[in-house]
C-alpha cells in the first residue's frame, strides 16, 4: 500500500505543498500567497512552508538559467519571496527584544544585491538573542573592517549569492583575519553560490549551508570562545 493510502491527509497536505512550490515557480503570486496564508491558518509547520518557497525559487532560478525566465523573472520572484517572509516571519519565532546570545554584525558582500537570504538569517539570530547589527547589500570589505572595529562584534556573518562576488568575499575574510586585533571574531559566510570547498579557498573560519544550520553554527562559536576565556 503506498504511503498516500495509508494516511491520505498526509497525502493530501504533500499535493498541495507541490502544487504550491508550482505556483511559486510560475510566478503566480496571488494564488501562493493565498495558498500560504489558508496553510499557515491550518496550522503548517512554517519551516515546511520555508523549504517550498525555497524550492520556488531554485526552480525560477532554474528557468532564468536555462533562459526561459528573464531578469523580470527575477525581480517577481525576489517580492515573492519578500511576501511570503513577511507572513512566515511572526511564525518562525519572536524577536528577543534583549541581546544576550552575542553581537553579529552582518552584512551582503559587495557587487552583490540579493538581501532576501541575510535577512532570513538574521530574522533566526534576533530570535535567538543575538543582537545583529545589518549594514545592508553591497558592502564593501573596507567597510566590514570598519564596522567590525566601531562595534566590536562576536562574529561576523557575509552573504555572497553571486559568484562574481567571490573575489570580493575573499578580500573581506583576508582583510578581517590581518587587520582586527587578535583573537579576531569568527567570520561566517553562507548564500547559493558557495560551498564546503568555496569556503576553503575564501579562508572563512565557519560556512552554513541555510539559516538553520547558520544558527546552529553561531551558538557553538559562540560558547566555544566562551569555554575558551
Ligand atoms: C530573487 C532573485 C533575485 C532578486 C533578489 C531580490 C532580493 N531582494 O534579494 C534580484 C532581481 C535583485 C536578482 C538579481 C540578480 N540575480 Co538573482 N536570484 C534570485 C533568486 C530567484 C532567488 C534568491 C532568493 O532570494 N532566494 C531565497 C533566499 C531566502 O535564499 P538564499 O539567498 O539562498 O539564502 C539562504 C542560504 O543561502 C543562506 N544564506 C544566505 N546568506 C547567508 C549568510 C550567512 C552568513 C549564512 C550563515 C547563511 C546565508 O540562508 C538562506 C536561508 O536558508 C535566485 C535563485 C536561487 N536559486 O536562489 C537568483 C540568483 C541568485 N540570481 C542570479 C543572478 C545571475 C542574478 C543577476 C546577476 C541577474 C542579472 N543578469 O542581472 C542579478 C544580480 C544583481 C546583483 N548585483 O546582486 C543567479 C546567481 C548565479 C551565481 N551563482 O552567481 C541565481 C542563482 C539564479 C540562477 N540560477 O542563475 N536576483
């Protein structure tokens, strides 16, 4: 008996959560904003509904690759994406309005414009009582020196989903590791383009995968640099 048979309201919520990642990749932004709204009400686990935008938008990035979608594409699906974190963002958890987890500073990689991802990570941190200070897209990485220094940060997170972006990445974690007095804060980075080995050759001291694992990553930094005091 297939697993639809056996418990088909598990079967049913999976038809919908496809037919949703299909709206979301056909850039039908009435119907799966709609179609979230109805889920989230009866009672979907948000990060479920997470990883189906996510998947939305590979597929969209997908299609631009492969040419059937435009930049126009890309610009729907970035408000998309924005919409629907507006609604997951009170579901995902609630801003911790005290610090006490650590300070971040964090930060979009220069030439690079994409914040939707560094958002989401730093909407995680604020709810698990780091204190993130944003600089924003495009930030140079003079500027991540200089910040860094003015608010003398626990750690310090890039986003880089651009691979023309890298050269710059890699210029940040240098500069950071030779210029801030030792023991320097880790540096973090995460976006699509990057990897285990991407992150070897840019020098980071940490890489994630997603926000989730993100998080999970700055918790452990975190108390390892407190063991270590
Ligand atoms: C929406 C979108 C846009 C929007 C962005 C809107 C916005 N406000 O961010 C706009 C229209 C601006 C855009 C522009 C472009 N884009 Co675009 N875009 C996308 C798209 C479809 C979705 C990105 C997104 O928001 N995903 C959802 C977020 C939540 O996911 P995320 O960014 O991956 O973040 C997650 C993780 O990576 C991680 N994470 C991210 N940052 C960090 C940081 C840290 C520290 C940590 C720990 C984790 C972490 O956590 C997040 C959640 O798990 C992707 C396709 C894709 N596969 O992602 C292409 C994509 C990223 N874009 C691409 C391209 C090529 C471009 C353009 C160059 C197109 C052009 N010809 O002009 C321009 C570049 C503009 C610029 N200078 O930056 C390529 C990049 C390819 C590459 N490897 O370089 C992609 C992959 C599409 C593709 N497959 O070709 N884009």
């Amino acid at each position: 008996m297939t697993e639809q048979a056996q418990n088909p309201a598990a079967g049913a919520k999976d038809l919908r959560l496809q037919r949703l990642v299909g709206q979301i990749a056909e850039l039908n932004e009435d119907a799966c904003l709609a179609e979230l709204k109805r889920l989230l009400d009866e009672g979907v686990d948000p990060t479920e509904l997470l990883t189906c935008f996510m998947e939305g938008m590979r597929r969209v990035g997908e299609m631009f690759e492969t040419g059937r979608y435009f930049i126009a594409a890309l610009i729907m699906a970035g408000e998309i994406m924005r919409a629907a974190m507006e609604a997951l963002s009170p579901h995902l958890g609630q801003r911790a309005t005290t610090g006490g987890g650590g300070k971040i500073i964090i930060g979009t990689i220069q030439g690079d414009i994409h914040d939707l991802g560094k958002n989401l990570f730093s909407l995680l941190l604020s709810c698990h009582q780091f204190e993130v200070v944003d600089l924003g897209v495009d930030v140079s990485p003079q500027t991540f020196l200089e910040k860094a220094i003015e608010h003398k940060p626990d750690l310090i997170g890039i986003s880089c989903v651009l691979t023309t972006s890298v050269p710059s990445l890699k210029e940040a974690v240098e500069l950071l590791r030779d210029q801030l007095p030792k023991p320097a804060p880790p540096v973090i980075i995460g976006g699509t383009c990057l990897d285990e080995r991407m992150a070897r050759f840019v020098g980071s001291d940490l890489w994630a995968s997603d926000a989730a694992n993100g998080l999970k990553i700055c918790q452990n930094a975190l108390k390892w640099r407190t063991e270590a005091d």
